[in-house]
C-alpha cells in the first residue's frame, strides 16, 4: 500500500470525524443496554460504512454525484443536491455544531444548568466567529484543523483507554427504549440512528472535492483512482468503526441515577453529550471537562466554518446574482438562529428530513456501485429514484401526522427499510424498459 494512500485515508477520516458525532455512540449504548452489539454494529454500517462507500462510488463519475443526477433530471439533480446542502448547512448541521460546542464546553460548568441567556451569548460569540472566519478564509482554518484534528483523536484515545479500564466490571445497563428489545429491532434501529451522523449525504455533497484531493496526490483514474480509493476508505473506516465502537460500549456500561436522568430530561439535554463530559470528569477531573469542552468547540468551529463556505459556494455557483458574502450571512444568522432551540430539538427535527434523504442517497449509491459490474440505462436510474423519493416522503407523512395508514403494511415498514423493495423493483421494472437505451457503465 502506498504512502500517499494512508495520507489520503487519514485526510478522509479528518473529513468525517465531527465532533459532532461524538454524541451519537454513548447514547445509542447507553439507550440499547444487552442490545448494544446489533444496534452498534447497525450504526457503524450507515454512520462509517455508507459515506466511505459514497465516497468510493463517487469517483466512478468524472463529474462525482453532480453529473449522474444530472443525467437522471437536471430538475431533480438541482431539488436533491440543494436539500442536501441545506441539510448538511443551515437547517441541522451547523446548528448543531454551536448547539454541541455549548453544550459541551458550557453546561457541565452552569450550576444551576443552561438557559436560554446562556445559550444565546454561546451561540452569538460561536457564529460571530464562524461567520468571520467564513466571509475571510485563510489558511488558518486549516491549520487549526490540523492542530485540532489529531489532538482531539489523542483526547479522545485517551478518554476512551481509562475509561474501558475503570468500566470493564461493570454489567451493561439495561435497555432505555422499546426499540431495542431484540437482535432485529436493534440492528435497524441502530442503523437509523447512524443517519444522524449525516455524514453519507455529506459524501455526496463533497465527493468532488475529496476525490479532487486524492488526484492532488498524484493518484489518477490510470494510476488507479478507485482501487488506492478503496484502500483508502478501508484505512478511514477502521479509524472511525473503532472510535464508534469503543465510545458505544462506554454508553452501555455507563450507569446513570434516576436524578441523572431526571435532569436530563427536565433541562432537555442530549444524553450522549451528558455521558461523554461525566465520563471525561470521572477520568481526568475537571480538567478532562475542561479540556473536551474546548478541543470540541474548536473542532465545530472549523466544522462549521467549512461547512458556510460550502453551503454558500454552493448556492453562489446556482444563482450568482447573489454574491456569496450574502450567502455566507443568512446562512450563519439562520444557523444561529435554530443553534437557540437547543441540540436536543435540532437532532430532533432532523431526524424526518434525513429519513427522506437518505433513502434516496443510499439508492443513487448503490445502483452507481451495480453499475460498475452491470452496464445500466439511465431509466433504472429513474424509475427506482423516483420511487423511492415517493415512499420515503409518504412513510415520513405517516410517521409523523398518523395518517396513511397503509404504509405501515408495507414490506420492512417496522425495519424503516420499506424504500428498499421499491429500490430493487424500480430498476428491474427501468432495466427492462431501458434495455435498447444507452448503457451507462464505469470502469
């Protein structure tokens, strides 16, 4: 393997590893209790497996995910890519990141717990900085990315090491939600969960500039593109399965009183974020809730520095008119804005939005993958997209408004899979209708 492929494998694991994403493993461990193993392992799959996957089949397109939707309707192309930046943008992910540097870095410090006061002057001096940051860029952002990423990684091992240690005696708490009841259940309901890492939509939005990154490195599409990709991802996704996994199992062995959890739930905190700083005081004391707490803000902060400019490329390169500093404003007032209603409710009204894209995303991938063995017509890109866009809006209508109640006799309805069946008809039903069409194939 060479050199540059482990630097390249290093650099994807920078790009996905969010402090964000810390939150997610203790609370899916802590909330699967004996479950932990399936609902862990389902969470690695969509939080780690898809979005290196997404990378990998990115690169199949000389014009990444951009070009093949495209090709499918320029129309849908615009609508879909447009809702994953804004997505991964101003209406979850950046909010999040202020929402999570606070929650982190400010509320194990509040006595009496956080208040809207407190959140507000946070959030104002976090998105002040942010939008600084965005409207100035320079090679600070990246250097401190590069300070912080393999600090926070160290802190993190750190954390992680004594706490297996102090914890290995301890039985499994038992299991906090009706979901996880057996092997089945918590499997799928780890694998929904790993959605909120947000992180395989992200691989869509970013693959250009990853695999842009990878061709910087001397690696080109004769010299082996997709195969030192591969590897490459195979190097990310050990790095990031093992931190997942081992923040997960300290989620499952970490016991909380009934005045914890009351807490908790009456100041509306988010359960993975309250672990991960009582674990990080139980380890290092004071010190160790001190030390997290700015290492993660710092890192959100580079996370959502990158991610207005992103946003606000984005839209500038889609409507010009429109100069991108103005872009870069409303959306860091958006962000700010939302970042107000707490990390518990972002999650929370995240949760129907990516249960819509992620279907889609997840399909657009897969068939791209198929089509690197199988040459394929574009109308099974089309019939199968554009059903499985139809389920996933009808199921989330369902789900949230108790209607339709026909969508819950569908095949893998209790799973949150019933897009797959779709899926897989979709493109025989395309295939079949396409076969005198053009092939699209990757080699």
């Amino acid at each position: 393997m060479k050199k540059n492929t482990w630097v390249v494998g290093f650099m994807l694991f920078a790009i996905f590893f969010g402090a964000g994403n810390l939150i997610f493993p203790p609370n899916l461990g802590f909330t699967s209790g004996h479950f932990f193993w399936p609902a862990i392992f389902g969470f690695i799959l969509t939080g780690v497996g898809l979005p290196l996957l997404g990378i990998i089949v990115g690169s199949l397109d000389e014009e990444g995910y951009k070009g093949v939707l495209n090709k499918i309707n320029p129309i849908f192309g615009l609508v879909f890519l447009s809702a994953v930046y804004l997505t991964i943008g101003p209406l979850f992910a950046i909010p999040r990141t202020g929402a999570t540097s606070f929650e982190m870095a400010v509320v194990p410090f509040l006595k009496d717990g956080p208040s809207a006061i407190s959140l507000f002057i946070f959030t104002l001096i976090f998105f002040s900085l942010t939008l600084w940051l965005a409207i100035n860029p320079s090679k600070m952002v990246d250097r401190v990315g590069a300070i912080l990423t393999p600090v926070l990684l160290i802190s993190i091992l750190a954390l992680v090491i004594v706490s297996i240690m102090s914890l290995l005696d301890t039985n499994p708490v038992q299991a906090k939600a009706e979901v996880y009841h057996n092997l089945n259940s918590s499997f799928f309901s780890g694998f929904t969960n790993g959605y909120q890492t947000m992180d395989a939509i992200a691989a869509i939005a970013f693959s250009v500039i990853v695999i842009n990154a990878i061709k910087d490195k001397g690696i080109t599409k004769e010299t082996g593109l997709f195969k030192q990709t591969v590897f490459a991802g195979i190097i990310a996704a050990i790095a990031l399965g093992f931190i997942y996994l081992t923040l997960g199992w300290i989620g499952s062995h970490y016991h909380l009183s009934a005045e914890q959890l009351a807490h908790i739930e009456k100041n509306q905190l988010d359960l993975g974020t309250y672990i991960l700083t009582h674990v990080a005081d139980d380890t290092f004391g004071v010190f160790g809730k001190l030390l997290i707490g700015i290492i993660v803000s710092l890192a959100c902060l580079t996370t959502s520095t990158g991610l207005v400019v992103a946003v606000s490329e984005y839209f500038n390169e889609v409507y010009s008119k429109i100069p991108y500093k103005v872009y870069a404003v409303i959306f860091t007032l958006f962000s700010f804005i939302l970042a107000n209603q707490g990390l518990k409710t972002v999650i929370d009204k995240s949760v129907p939005v990516l249960m819509i894209l992620y279907p889609i995303a997840m399909t657009l991938v897969l068939i791209m993958l198929f089509a690197k063995f199988v040459p394929t017509p574009n109308l099974a890109f089309q019939i199968p997209i554009i059903l499985v866009t139809i389920v996933s809006i009808l199921s989330v209508i369902s789900t949230q408004f108790k209607v339709l109640p026909f969508m819950n006799a569908l095949p893998l309805k209790a799973q949150s899979m019933e897009w797959l069946l779709f899926a897989i008809v979709g493109y025989i039903i395309g295939y079949v209708l396409g076969i005198k069409q053009p092939k699209v194939a990757y080699k």
